[in-house]
C-alpha cells in the first residue's frame, strides 16, 4: 500500500510537468520548418572532338573552363585529338592543364587517337568515358557530323546536342545553350 501512493504522488508531478508543457507549447506555438526550394542541375559532359584546328582550340577550351566556373551542377571535358597532323593536341593539352589548375572543379580526360579514324567512332570513345546526364559533342576542324548524327540518334535517352564550330551559325548556337544551362531551363 505505501509503493501505491508513492507512485500516485509521482504520477501527478508527472502529470503536472506535462500540463505545464502542453500549457507552454499552445502560448509559444512552435515554428514552422522553411520549405527551401532545391534546384537540380545537371550533369553536363563536354566531348570536345578536334581535328587540325591548332587557332580555335584554346578559346574554345577556356570557354568551357570560364562556363563551368559559373555553372552550380557537375561538368567535364573530354578532350579527343582525331588524329591531327598540326599542333592541335599539344596546345589543347597545355590549355587543358593550365586551365585546370587555376579551375580544378572542371573533369578534364585527353584521348588521343594517333590516326584518323571515323568521326562515328572518335564520338563513340569519347561517350564511352562521359558521365553526363546532357552529352554535348564540340566539333572543331575539318570533321563532317554526317556519320555523328547516327551516334546521336542512339544516345538520344542521354539527351545528346551536336555543335560544330566551324559554323558561325552553330557557335551562336552553342553560347545560347551554354546559357540555357547556367539558367537551369528545362527547355533542353
């Protein structure tokens, strides 16, 4: 009979407390959690495919560095030489290696084929070792996308965007999707 009471007597400072609680809890109503609006971004690959085209190359390469330092999402370039006879692979490298230091977020891999082979191909290679969700081949040089436009078809579920740039017209192209992406459109 005494444990009884003993417990009925701390049963009701028990009760009490969360009397008390609850009174606290109806005066101060409790905050409400700030729903913050999370934006997805992409990732975005570069396969930047180049044949003879030693004037174009670093510019071309310092505007992907200069894009991927304002993009919030995940990009990389990969660089593939189709076999150039001029110094287009050493100057692409060395832009490549010099921009990565001064901006080391970008993913950079340098394939090189030693001879020409199909452009069908080279893109194969290049995709193969793409992470990107958006895989944007860069076409730079004397390389016709006739036989990439087949590769494209395929990789279609990879949402795959073809810009050549030795076409005024496809280099505009490209700085307004480049655009697209830094917006985060869904429109691509």
């Amino acid at each position: 009979m005494r444990g009884e009471g003993f417990q009925q007597k701390g049963m009701g400072k028990f009760m009490y407390f969360f009397k008390l609680l609850n009174l606290l809890s109806l005066t101060y109503p409790a905050k409400e959690k700030v729903k913050r609006k999370t934006t997805f971004y992409p990732t975005v690959s570069f396969i930047f495919i180049v044949k003879n085209c030693e004037s174009k190359v670093s510019n071309e390469i310092l505007k992907l560095f200069s894009f991927s330092r304002s993009y919030k999402g995940f990009c990389e370039i990969i660089f593939v030489d189709n076999g150039s006879g001029d110094c287009t692979y050493e100057i692409g490298y060395a832009t490549l290696k010099v921009a990565f230091k001064k901006w080391p977020k970008l993913r950079v891999k340098i394939l090189r084929q030693p001879h020409e082979v199909n452009l069908r191909n080279t893109a194969s290679l290049g995709a193969k070792a793409a992470l990107g969700q958006i895989v944007t081949f860069i076409l730079c040089g004397n390389l016709t996308k006739e036989d990439l436009d087949l590769k494209v078809f395929e990789l279609r579920s990879r949402n795959a965007f073809v810009f050549d740039l030795d076409d005024p017209k496809q280099v505009k192209a490209f700085d307004i999707f480049l655009k697209k992406l830094l917006t985060n459109e869904s429109t691509l």
